[in-house]
C-alpha cells in the first residue's frame, strides 16, 4: 500500500471551500471508486485553519499511476487553480511486517 499525504494550504478559507466543492461536486467519491483506492479522506489540523490535509491511500504504483491519468486530475487541478492552493506532499510505502498491535489500546 502507498499513502499519499497531500497538505492542501490557502488563505481565507479556500482550503476548507475547496475540500467543501470536492465532496459537493461528486469527484472525491469517484476518486474513492476508482480501482485501487483504499482511502480518500479531508482533515483539519488544530491550529491551522487554513490547511486541509488529505490521505490518500491506493493498492499500487499502478493505481496512483492510473488515477492521475484519469479525467478526474483535470478537474482537481482546475479545482486547486480556482481556489489558489499551494501543496506539499509525503509519501508513505506500508511495511507489511511491521505491526504495533501491541501497542494499541482497543
């Protein structure tokens, strides 16, 4: 699994209306349908009301391969022009061998 943690940063409330225009809009859920996504969510850091971070989280190289040639990109890209973003990104390989699980409290 690869994870993609994508900090989208604006002024003026442009990061959360772009995130509202996403979901409203129908693309994040037909980036969650895509083949290959395995997570595909918005969150707000506290203290930081201008910066939405997304993760994003896809089976392969191929997938995200495949996602950025889909006609989705354009309008995401379209989407961050409008509402002026600025991005920095981490990107995540899962190690499948490591496991704190016995760390966690359930």
């Amino acid at each position: 699994m690869i994870t993609v943690n994508l900090y989208y940063k604006g002024t003026n409330g442009n990061a959360r209306a772009f995130v509202n225009e996403m979901e409203s809009s129908g693309i994040a859920d037909a980036i969650r349908a895509e083949e290959g996504n395995l997570r595909y969510e918005y969150f707000q850091p506290i203290g930081d009301p201008e910066t939405i971070l997304l993760i994003d989280s896809w089976s392969d190289q191929a997938a995200i391969d495949a996602h950025h040639a889909s006609p989705m990109m354009k309008q995401l890209a379209e989407l961050r022009d409008k509402y002026d973003l600025h991005m920095t990104v981490e990107r995540y390989v899962s190690d499948e061998y490591a496991s704190d699980e016995k760390y966690l409290r359930k």
